[in-house]
C-alpha cells in the first residue's frame, strides 16, 4: 500500500517537502509502516513506526532541512493515515528517547 499526500507552502514561503508518502509492511520490511518526505526526487525525512503497537521506531530529516516542521508533518500525516486505514496505527512516542527526541515529542503534544 502506498499512499501521496501533496503540500504546499504557507504564502510566500516554500515548502520543505511536497510529498508525503505512507509505505505499508513489506516483503523488505515487514514490521513497520513509514511515511517518506521528498521535495521532488530529494528525500528529506522518514519516519518509522511499528505495524502493532505503533511505536515509533525512527524519526530522521535530512540535516539541511532540519527545524522546518518535516518531522511533525510526517507525524501528523502518520495520524491522518490511521484515521483513514483502520490497518494503520496511530504512531506513538517510544519510552527511549534522544534528548532531541523528547523536545521534540514533548512539542508535538502527541
């Protein structure tokens, strides 16, 4: 299953990404759902989170784009998945996290 979601920047700006694209479990990795950034053909960010429980397992971006909201766009969009998909779980923080990753999840309110 693979499904796109398109973007557009706020006015006057550009964004970061212009897709978001949802991967099912696989052949390749059969555990886990992801949500691909790109902007074009460049990638910019993935995040990963278990197919059962939802934990999320790895949320990286691109260093260049970094501090742009990529992560927390992923993120929305893995909710807005699970919403859609009763297959696809809402992705939740895991108990082990970097420091940024607790900024991060403790910004997202999530």
């Amino acid at each position: 299953m693979r499904r796109e979601h398109f973007e557009q920047g706020a006015a006057g700006q550009e964004a970061p990404y212009d897709s978001l694209t949802l991967t099912a479990p696989n052949v390749v990795f059969p555990n886990h759902y992801s949500i691909t950034a790109k902007k074009g053909a460049s990638w910019r960010g993935d995040l990963i989170w278990h197919k059962l429980s939802g934990t999320i397992l790895s949320v990286q971006v691109h260093p260049e784009h970094l501090r742009k909201g990529i992560a927390t766009s992923m993120l929305n969009e893995a909710h807005r998945q699970a919403l859609l998909s009763p297959d696809v779980p809402h992705p939740v923080h895991s108990d082990a996290l970097t420091e940024a990753g607790e900024a991060w999840a403790k910004s997202t309110g999530k």
